[in-house]
C-alpha cells in the first residue's frame, strides 16, 4: 500500500483537480479554464484576486476566496501567504517559467523560484525583518517557508518515498507580532500545527501526522509516519509585484 500523503504545497498524487490538462487522464478535465504555463496549462477554477495584507482577515481577504464558500480546495498556503487568491492551487516559479520543483526539490529551489516571482528573500531572523522594514516601510507584507525534505523507503517500504514539501506562512502584524497560514486546501489559521498562536514561524510547530505506513514483505509496520517541515527562512511579498499561478 503505498501512502497517500497530505501537502500543505505541492499537488498531491491522484488530485485530478489540480493535474495539468497534459497529466489528466482522458475526461477528467473539469475546471472552467486552463492557463497555459511552462509546466503546462494549469487549471484555474475562478479569475485571480488580488488584495492587499491589512492583519488577519480571512473572510475579507481576497473577497473570500480562501474560504469554503468561495475556493478554499483551490488556494494553498502560496496563494495565502502571499494574498493573491489564484485559484489554481498555485506553484512558485510556475507563473514566471521557473524550473519545476519535480527535480532537485529542495528549500533553496522553493525559495529560488519564489524570487523569480516576485519575493524577495530577507533573511533567517526577525531581527532581518525589523532591518528590511525600516527600509521599504509599507507596500508589502512578510512571509515564512518551512520545508520538509524528501524521504525515501519510509518504513523499509522502498514503495513509501515521502517527495518532500514545502508551507508559508504569513505576517499580519509586526507589533506585535502575529502569523497566520493555510494548510494546504484547508482552512485559514492564526494556530500552528499544534493549535498555538503563531508569534514566530521559526518556533512554532510544523509537525504533521501523515497516518500510518504499511511496509512490504513479512516485517510490516503500522506505526504512524510524521514530517515536520523546518523553518528556512522569511521573504517579502510587495504589493502589486507578484505573479503566481
């Protein structure tokens, strides 16, 4: 039994929502309209929005996009974190021809190809935001990426290869400080992965239960497999400066 893993970033497996037109099997192209992008044309369920990081709105961001009412299964923690609602569950790099994160995934490829669509790194500490704020002032907002590295033979299982992921969160206010995220086609939270305020995304929880891992041959293992996603670092997001899709 090979896992199906849950990803705060990245397309699952098997999610025929958000394959490509390229990768959907025949029939199985269901949104309204496909962009087409280097990677290939993507599925976009709505027209993007746009909007600018005022604190910790979910309801209002985005006119609601991020809602379930609206296209909360289609906006990952990107579109959150940078608060432009795509809704097309949007990959760095992928609006600006950047190469994709299948080869050589790592955090410094996430973050690469963020820059290439329009962030700019920071730094690691929040002493760097305090020092880049003072610098451009307003126009834009903070974020966090945690990475999660691949992992292969999960449980002796050479079938049970965790790919790897990425997650972001998102600076609503620097005094004081607070952070929120989205979890992947989840709802929107000011709480981390343990259900605690989220002052500072390099010290909160990103450990997430991905369930249990069934091994091959005689020594099977049920024990449940977890990945916790590392805090790597912040980058700003400036308004009206950013392509995601």
């Amino acid at each position: 039994m090979t896992p199906a893993f849950k990803f705060s970033g990245r397309v699952a497996e098997g999610d025929l929502r958000h394959f490509t037109r390229e990768e959907a099997p025949d029939g199985a192209l269901i949104a309204p309209n496909y962009v087409a992008t280097a990677w290939g044309s993507v599925p976009q369920y709505a027209a993007t929005v746009r909007d600018t990081n005022t604190g910790y709105d979910p309801a209002g961001d985005c006119q609601g996009s991020f809602m379930s009412a609206k296209y909360q299964p289609n906006n990952n923690c990107y579109a959150y974190g940078c608060n432009i609602a795509s809704n097309s569950f949007p990959q760095p790099g992928r609006a600006s021809g950047a190469p994709t994160l299948s080869e050589n995934f790592s955090a410094e490829h996430v973050r690469d190809n963020a820059i290439s669509d329009g962030l700019v790194y920071v730094g690691t500490t929040l002493a760097d935001i305090k020092e880049h704020a003072a610098t451009v002032g307003t126009g834009g907002h903070y974020v966090a990426l945690m990475f999660s590295p691949p992992e292969n033979a999960i449980g002796g299982d050479p079938e049970a290869n965790w790919p790897g992921d990425y997650h972001w969160a998102r600076c609503d206010s620097l005094s004081p400080m607070s952070w929120s995220q989205k979890d992947g086609g989840d709802q929107v939270t000011n709480f981390d992965f343990a259900g605690k305020p989220i002052t500072d995304p390099a010290s909160a929880n990103w450990r997430v239960n991905q369930g249990p891992i069934q091994t091959s041959g005689t020594g099977k293992d049920f024990n449940e497999y977890a990945v916790t996603y590392g805090f790597y670092c912040y980058m700003f997001v400036p308004d009206g400066s950013v392509n995601i899709i």
